[in-house]
C-alpha cells in the first residue's frame, strides 16, 4: 500500500471523475471497479516500478517511507517488487477488459510502455530533462480508461489541454521538493537544472495558463477563483515566505495534506457542475 502512493492517489482519482460528470454512475459495479483499479493497482504499477529504478535517489530523501510520498524499499525488498507488480496486474487488468472491452488492452500497454520509456535504468526519460515531463501524457490514459468504462462522452481536446498543464504542474511541484535529494544523488531533473526559483516560475505560468483556460474558454469563474487563489499562494511562497528555501518534511506533508483536501473539493464542484466538459 505504501508503495502505491495513497497520499497521490487524488491526481488519478481526478482524471477518472472528470469524465463521468453527472453521470447516474454509482450504482455501477464497472464505475467502483474502475475507480479502484486507479487507486491501487495503477498506482503501485507506475510507482512501485519507479521505486525499483530509483532506490539510490529515494535512499537519501526524506520525504520517502510514509503513505503521503512512497515506500522505502530494501534492495532485496525491490529486486523482489516486480513480482507483485506483475501479479497485481495479472490478478487486475482482467476484470477491467471484462467491464470495459478488448480496447483495455491498447491503454495499458500504452501505460506500461510510457513508464517503461521513463524508467529505463540507464536511459530513461525521468533523467533527461525537460523529457521527464512528456511522461506526463500517461497520466491522461486515465480518461479514456474512464469514458471506456462508463461509457461517457469523449472530452474535448482542450479539456485534455488542461489536464495536461495539470499533469505537468504536479510533477514539477513533486520535483521542487526533490531538488536537494537529487542534487545528492547525481539526478537531473528539469528542477536541478533550473533551479527552484525558476521552476517554482515555471509552475506558476503553468498555474497562470490554467486559471485563463478557465476564464476565456470555459467561462468558469468559481473554480477559476479557485485556481486564481493557488496562484497566489504559489506567489507568496516564491516572493515572500519559503522563496528558495527547501522545505521540512512537517512542511511537506501539510502540502500533502492541504492539496488532497483542496483535490476532493475541487473534484466535487467539477463533477456537480460538468464545467469542464
């Protein structure tokens, strides 16, 4: 469980309530399938893989070993991973193919293949910046896997947009709180080659396109307002409190904390009022 991340789990649990929005989905055992299949085997496929590649890096970062940011494995703990990665597959992936169609095949090779690209021992894309943020478009399976499943409408390429920009927001924040670790380990990232400060500049454009996105195209001003108030704490944080400090650990899991509750909030008001799609 803690190699799946459950402190994370609310970025995939996004992308699958996105498409179902006000959809007379809960009593549909493939909709509770799906979101469990999102959770946990997803997750610890997509972690637990990165966990086996990265154990050097993860040995000297504090935000590893608790449920909010991962496990800390053993060598012998990883060597051993990947049979469990491919048993909870095995044991998985059928039932989704049963619920949503043979075409549940395509989106997961695609998902093994797009994290197979990234943790390639010797040449994955996580350390040739800005490369590692081209993963992030494995993220975005998660919808199709949703509109298969619930047989909802497909989203518009702009909602894909915004979930893409939402995608590389998250990774670049996880890689600001990695920056020192990495910088020890020897790992590039687009953050230990920028530097904090201009990726934390870097994120705030990001943050910036998405709160226009809402404004101009979807004429969403709630959520947008929402968004608009993040954009402004991420402005406070570069200019005034933290700038280019590192953060504590105690810090780290408030973030954690704070952008899961923000998340479940978000996820509501996007699923009552379909403003995305």
């Amino acid at each position: 469980m803690k190699v799946s991340r459950p402190g994370l789990w609310f970025a995939t649990v996004w992308l699958y309530l996105l498409p179902t929005s006000q959809m007379d989905i809960w009593h549909e055992s493939s909709f509770w399938y799906g979101l469990f299949y999102v959770c946990f085997p997803l997750n610890f496929l997509v972690y637990g893989w990165n966990d086996i590649v990265d154990y050097e890096t993860d040995a000297v970062n504090p935000r590893k070993d608790t449920f909010w940011f991962g496990a800390l494995g053993s060598p012998e703990d990883l060597r051993q991973l990947w049979k469990a990665i491919l048993l909870v597959q095995i044991l998985f992936v059928p039932p989704l193919i049963y619920f949503g169609g043979i075409r549940m095949l395509w989106l997961f090779a695609a998902f093994v293949l797009i994290n197979g690209l990234y943790n390639l021992p010797k040449h994955g894309l996580r350390s040739k910046p800005p490369l590692e943020l081209l993963c992030q478009f494995g993220y975005l399976l998660v919808a199709p896997l949703s509109i298969y499943l619930n047989q909802a409408e497909m989203l518009s390429w702009t909602t894909y947009f915004y979930l893409l920009l939402f995608a590389f927001q998250s990774h670049l924040i996880g890689e600001v709180m990695d920056i020192v670790p990495d910088r020890k380990a020897g790992r590039r990232t687009t953050a230990t080659i920028l530097g904090m400060k201009k990726t934390k500049l870097l994120i705030i454009l990001i943050v910036f396109l998405e709160v226009s996105l809402l404004y101009i195209v979807y004429d969403e001003y709630i959520f947008g307002s929402m968004l608009a108030l993040g954009l402004l704490w991420l402005l406070v944080d570069l200019f005034f409190i933290f700038k280019t400090k590192q953060y504590t650990l105690g810090q780290m899991k408030l973030f954690g904390l704070m952008s899961n509750i923000v998340a479940i909030l978000s996820m509501a008001y996007v699923w009552y009022t379909a403003c995305l799609l």
